[in-house]
C-alpha cells in the first residue's frame, strides 16, 4: 500500500494497478491507474469507496492493517461503476454489521450489480444529509452524471476534506511521478467531457465550501494550490480553449495527406503561431488527440477520401468528438481524393451536428499530392487559421 497521510484521522486504503492493459477496455494506461479508497477512523469507522475486482486482496489487506481490531461501520459509496464498486458485496459479507450509505439512485441500481439484498443495510442518504461519525460531520452532495446518474460526492466538514468521486481524478499509478494536468486533462475529456454543465453544476457547489483537501476516486490526493486543480476543471467543463494553438489531425492512407500536414503545421509556424500538433489519427492514442482537440483553439482536419467517405480512423475521431460535446473551436478542413474528393464534405457534416463550431474558407482539395492550385488554398488556410 502506498504510504499516503492525508491527516490523522483519514487514512488510504487505495491500490496501483499496473497491470491493466486498457482502463474501461478502451484507454491505454502506460502508467497504470490507482483505484483509491479512503478510512476515516472515529467514533466509527468509514471506509470511502471500495475497489475494482482486479485489486479485491491487496485491498482488504490494506483495511486489514489499518483497522487493526477495529471493524468498520459504514460503506459510503459514491459511484456504483464496477472499478469502485467492485468489492461491495465482498465487503458487506466480511462485516455483517455494517451498512451502506446511499443516495436513493444507487439504491435502485444495486441489483443490477449484486445477488446480496443489501438494500436493509442501507441508510439513504440526499443532497445536505449529514452524518456524523464522532468528530468528523460529513456532508453529502448530489452530482449526477459526473459521470453515472448515481454518483454523489463527500464532503467532510471536520477536516475540510472532499471525497471527489472520479472529479478530478487522473490515469496513472500513485507511485508514478508525474504531471498532474496531463493525464488528469486526458481522463476529463474522455471520460467525463461529455457532461461539461453537471461538472459546472458541481463546481458550483464545491464553491460554497470551505475545501483544503480533495480526494478523488483515481490519481493524487490534493492539498496545495487547490485553485489550480479547480481552475482547470472549471476552463475545461466551460468547453473554453485551454490554450492557443493549432491541433493538425490527420487521417493519411499514403503519406500524402501527411505531407500536406506538415506543409501546412510548417507554414503555421513560419507565420508564428503560438503552437502546432501534429496528431496521426492513425497512429496515436485517440484518447490523447481528443484531449488536445480540446486543449487547443484551432483544429485542422486533413483526411483522405475512403470509399466515397472519410478515411476510417477519421470517422472514428468525428464521432469520438460529438459524443464528448466538442464545441466551441475554430476548424479548418483539408480532403484528399485521387478521383472524387468526399472528405471535406463528409467532415463539414459532421462538425455541423456540433455547437458553435466556426469552419474556416477555404477547404484545402488535393488531388492525390500538393500542386500549385492546393498549395495556395494551403497557404491561404494559414493565413486564416494565424
Ligand atoms: Fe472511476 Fe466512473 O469510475
């Protein structure tokens, strides 16, 4: 167990994973990912969460060696999504005389999950219940759909601590030094992004609280500059560009579209443009070219033409992006096609199914490879896009 203070009273009960290939089967985790969970040791106990399956022993374990001889009184589950949930039912088995704590939702959806009737051994709990374990008061806060219907988040009034739910998590291990903003910002927009106004609606209420520690479900524990962290939660859930820049996301059978790509990222920086990505779509972590769709102001979309449409990979990112809410973005558009270009009609389709997204003149056509006429609708782009 990592050997983790938050304060005296609240310690962690959490576990690395490292050996997970894909986090929710999709996202490659090269530094792993934590499942945390928390004990606030008082009057009675409370664990906070339980754990994915994937951990089950080094969990209990982990309850094992910080309750000592005492046994815990209360489950408080935040989230009913399998990598924190996973050992509930173990849990209530090995402590008969404890109970859950609940909203009503998660209530409902227990047995979706479980084959134990758990429901008698739950106190439900609502927005502003409180529930006091001796010194410690905690509050419980409603934030549906950050990111499941059912979700609520903890607030301990004692210690100024709130339990987060999966906000402001981040993918890699708690071992794993590592900058925050990166992979707290590629976790947000894949998992959470698509639920920008409830994440608001959270915000709102973390800000009439007195907070000097968060505790997420994945990633660090934060306790310094807690402003920083909300800072960017609040650009990020507002869909606002984080920074300036130009994300070129390419979508390449040959290498020739990809040529025309980096002409163009190469005339963006000849013209000064404060940064330029160049992402093949092909290639990289998709998870990663969307949280840089994101990131940035500008966006330029070159894709071949494939079977009368968008190149797959492309496709895929598309709809990657209206499934996440992408809005808000200046998007210039590059197609390829040797004998009927489609691409830049099929990509203006879909960024028309998007909010607020302005589309730049002109489309870069090429035919096969750059000539003299799609050489200067490049140029032009760059002068558009700087
Ligand atoms: Fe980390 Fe939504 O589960």
């Amino acid at each position: 167990m990592q050997n983790i203070t938050i304060t005296d009273t609240i310690q962690y009960l959490g576990v690395d994973d490292k050996e997970i290939d894909l986090f929710e089967s999709q996202y490659v985790v090269p530094d792993g990912v934590s499942y945390n969970s928390y004990a606030i040791m008082d009057e009675k106990v409370a664990i906070m969460d339980s754990v994915d399956e994937r951990a089950t022993e080094s969990w209990f374990a982990n309850l094992d060696k910080v309750l000592g001889e005492r046994l815990p009184d209360y489950l408080v589950v935040s989230h009913l999504e399998p990598d924190h949930a996973g050992n509930m039912q173990k849990f209530m088995e090995r402590y008969p005389n404890a109970q859950l704590v609940v909203n009503a939702k998660a209530l409902s959806m227990l047995p979706q999950f479980f084959t134990l009737d758990m429901s008698a051994r739950s106190i439900v709990v609502k927005e502003g219940d409180e529930l006091s374990l001796g010194k410690h008061v905690l509050t419980f806060v409603m934030a549906p759909m950050v990111h499941w219907p059912e979700v609520m988040v903890t607030y301990d009034k004692t210690e100024k601590v709130l339990f987060s739910a999966d906000a402001f998590g981040k993918f890699g291990a708690l071992d794993v030094e590592a900058d925050w903003a990166c992979e707290a910002r590629r976790y947000y927009f894949n998992i959470v992004g698509k639920y920008g106004m409830q994440v608001q609606a959270l915000l709102k209420k973390a800000a009439a609280l007195d907070i000097r520690i968060i505790c997420p479900l994945h990633g660090p524990i934060l306790k310094d500059d807690l402003s920083y962290y909300l800072g960017k939660y609040q650009v990020w859930s507002s869909y606002e560009p984080e920074d300036k820049g130009v994300l070129i996301a390419y979508a390449s059978i040959h290498g020739n579209t990809k040529a025309a790509a980096e002409k163009l990222a190469k005339l963006l920086e000849e013209r000064g443009a404060e940064k330029v990505v160049l992402s093949d779509l092909s290639r990289e972590d998709m998870a990663e070219v969307i949280e840089d769709a994101y990131r940035y102001d500008r966006m330029v979309l070159a894709s071949a033409t494939y079977d009368a449409g968008l190149f797959p990979c492309m496709d895929s990112f598309l709809a990657h992006l209206k499934a996440k809410n992408y809005q808000k973005r200046t998007v210039g558009i590059m197609e390829n096609g040797s004998w009927a270009p489609m691409a830049g009609k099929c990509m203006k389709e879909s960024l028309a199914q998007m909010k607020e997204i302005t589309v730049l003149e002109p489309t870069v056509t090429i035919k096969s490879t750059l000539n003299e006429a799609s050489n200067a609708q490049l140029e032009a782009l760059a002068e558009a896009l700087v």
